[in-house]
C-alpha cells in the first residue's frame, strides 16, 4: 500500500480479524499527569499494521481514540479513524459537527471528515463505556480490559 | 459566578461565537471560532480561583498536536516554535499547558483571546510536520527537511559549521559527511540519520557505519576529530540495535535530545 484512499481505509475498518490482546493501561503524560494516553497494537489476520493511540484530558474534558495506519512508512504513520468525545470540529464547507463525533480519512478530505456517530452515547468521562462502543464500529475485539485511568480533580489547576 | 455572567462580560468585546458552558466547580469552557487545521474547534478554559481567574488551555493545544501527528517525541524545531509562541504573547508554558495566572476581571477578554491565539499557532506546528507535507503533496526528503533543522541549530550554537563535507577513509573511498562542527576544544564529523521508510533507514544506517569504520582508519584522522551519529529519533524508525551499531564506531546523539549533542560537540557556554 504506498498510497493511502479510502476504499483501503474502509477495508481496514471492515477487517474482522482486527484484535487487541491484553489489558490496556493508561500512562501518565507530563510531570502533572492531568492527561494520560496509551497506545495499543493492533494484529490482523489480513490487514496491515494499525495501532490505537488513546488521549484522555479531565481538565478539558476530552477522550479521544484514533486508529493510526503505520504500514509501509512508519515515519509517515497516518490517523486513518477516530472518536473524539468533547471536541466540536467543522467540516470544510458543511458546518460543524457536534462535540461526539468520529472522522474517517477520505479522499477529498483525507482525515479532517467528521460525522456524528449515533452508536457513541459515553460521556468523555467514562472512557472504558466509549472504548467498547468505539470498538462495535471498527470491528476491532480487545481480548483484554481496559483500566479505568486514576486522575485527581485538584491536580488540574 | 454564573455562565451568563461571564458570557455577557466576554459579548462586551467579542463577538457572539464565543460561546460559554458551565464545567462546575467555578470552571467555565470558552468555544471560539478559531479552528485548528483539521477544522476541530480551539477551546479556552477559565476557572475562578479566590478573586482572580487562571485561564488555560489545559493542553488541549498540545494534545491535538499529538493525536494528529501521532509523533511521540518532538524535534527541538517544534518544542522551539511552542515555547517562542508562547514567550511572544506572554503566556507560560507548564508542562505543555498554556495558563495566565492571576488574572482579573477586566483583563479577562484579552488573557481568553492570548490564549485562544496561541493555541492556533501552536496547532500551525503540525505544518512542520511530515504528515503535513503528505497533505501539502510537496514531494519532500524526510532526510533534507531534518539536515536543515540541524544546521540552523549548529549554527545558533556559536560553532564553525562546514556542510557537505567530503572526507577520505583508509580504503581510499570518498565519504559525504553532513556536517563537520568546530568548536574551540574539539572538531566533530556530524552524520545525520533520518530517513521516510524502512528500507532507506537500513541503508543509512549501514552507510554511516561504514563510513565511520573506514574514516576511522583513514590517513586523515585528526586525534580531536570525533564522529558523532545523529539520529532523527522524532519518529519511531530507530531500534536500539541501530544505536548500539553505530556506538562501536561513533558517538551517538538523538535530534530529540539536543542537550546531548551540544555536550558532544563541546559546545562552548
């Protein structure tokens, strides 16, 4: 795959075989810890080698979970899926879409397309509810649990 | 202090599309009409704290800069333009999270205003990027774009930089080395490893330790020349093995690490 379209995007998304072994842990980021990530590999019986990077902000209050392409260049790793919860974004010409939505890398657009996800109803503040639901759409299995991440109100100011 | 307050105190002076929500416990979220380049919203933060306000972007700045370039480190160019934004507006930087402290009531709309600002510049970081570049479809050499961040960057330090130096090794053959870097107290042959794929990666790889092994033996050595291995580390194209490799013969620095190179290269304080 040297370029990327959307017709390979909806392939990867559609990949059944798509698993996560194991638990997923979120990491502390930065000295304060006010936000935490994690990043998960994905493996495929068929597709190439994607990954799941997850950001979580209470002081923000936004979750996001975004399945990044890494296969051929790695350097040029690409965001291909995601589900941002707290955002609001515009689409170029559209208008905006709320603060729950998903884009999906296409051709015109590549990865700034949003839509409003119906299947999405968890609130950015519990993110293992998002993760499941987020996990139904792109057909992905996470054979493990994710852990609910530990952060502290009066840390954010 | 109620929502209503303080979205009538910010229409005083700003337009309508900036818009309040109540995040509780005295936090309000401010939503403005600035977008980041992907058409996702910037917002602004302010909590109420005694008399005064902090208003912040929790770094939610930083944040979209991570999710849409997917880059675990960043380079010094990038960390350079962050802090140089945030310096210019008079906002501190804490931990990647932009905050004006202490501010009052009158001052409110123009601290939102800094804030929300510098979030757009800073989200205009990820043009510097190669997933940018992709977009752009600019044809760019990942190697070019880092051998120029590193160049300004010897250059800021006060060195004798020479650029596309050539040297001869003991097997006679002629090596092309990036740069070689003076300082009063040493002279470094500075090799830069960045590469787009795998594939050109190895090559690299393999091609510097070469070159090390056979300039080390060369008839040219100078006993205060040094070879040092810089890799662009910004991306994850590097495995230990590859470090280890060019250590026998090299020292090694990371682009991520600036701090290590300048100790290298003995750069004078």
């Amino acid at each position: 795959m040297t370029s990327l379209s959307e017709a390979d995007v909806l392939a990867i998304i559609a990949d059944t075989s798509k698993v996560i072994e194991g638990d997923i842990v979120w990491q502390q980021k930065g000295r304060r810890g006010r936000q935490q990530t994690f990043r998960a590999e994905i493996r495929s019986d068929v597709g190439p080698e994607t990954y799941i990077d997850g950001y979580i902000n209470p002081g923000s209050q936004k979750l996001s979970f975004t399945l990044v392409l890494k296969y051929p260049i790695r350097s040029q790793s690409r965001r291909i899926y995601g589900l941002d919860i707290g955002r609001e974004h515009e689409n170029k010409g559209e208008g905006m879409v709320g603060a729950t939505h998903k884009t999906r890398w296409r051709d015109e657009h590549r990865d700034r397309w949003a839509y409003a996800p119906p299947d999405i109803t968890a609130p950015w503040s519990d993110p293992v509810l998002a993760w499941k639901q987020f996990c139904t759409e792109a057909n992905l299995r996470h054979t493990g649990t994710m852990i609910t991440p530990n952060y502290q109100e009066e840390m954010l100011l | 202090m109620k929502v209503q307050e303080l979205q009538e105190h910010l229409a005083l002076s700003l337009p309508e599309l900036f818009r309040c929500d109540d995040f509780g416990n005295d936090r309000f979220r401010v939503r403005t009409p600035l977008l980041f380049p992907n058409g996702d919203v910037i917002d602004v933060f302010i909590a109420k704290i005694a008399d005064s306000f902090t208003v912040t972007d929790y770094g939610d700045a930083a944040d979209w800069l991570d999710t849409r370039t997917t880059l675990r480190r960043r380079s010094p160019k990038q960390r350079g333009l962050i802090e140089d934004t945030c310096e210019m507006l008079g906002i501190g930087l804490e931990d990647e999270q932009m905050v004006l402290r202490e501010v009052t009531w009158g001052s409110l709309v123009d601290s939102v205003v800094r804030i929300a600002q510098a979030e757009a510049r800073v989200g205009d970081v990820w043009f510097t990027t190669r997933q940018a570049a992709q977009d752009v479809s600019v044809p760019r050499s990942a190697a070019d774009g880092t051998v120029n961040e590193v160049a300004a960057w010897l250059r800021q330090r006060n060195l004798s930089v020479e650029t596309k130096v050539e040297a001869t090794g003991s097997s006679r053959r002629t090596w092309a080395v990036d740069f070689k870097a003076s300082s009063p107290t040493k002279e470094s042959l500075v090799f830069v490893l960045s590469a787009a794929g795998k594939q050109s990666a190895r090559n690299r790889l393999y091609e510097v330790a070469a070159a090390c092994l056979d300039l080390g033996r060369g008839q040219e050595k100078v006993e205060q020349l040094t070879f040092i291995s810089l890799f662009d580390d910004t991306s994850d194209m590097w495995s230990q093995e590859d470090f280890d490799l060019l250590r026998l013969e090299s020292n090694v620095a990371r682009w991520s690490r600036p701090s290590e190179l300048e100790e290298l290269l003995e750069v004078p304080s």
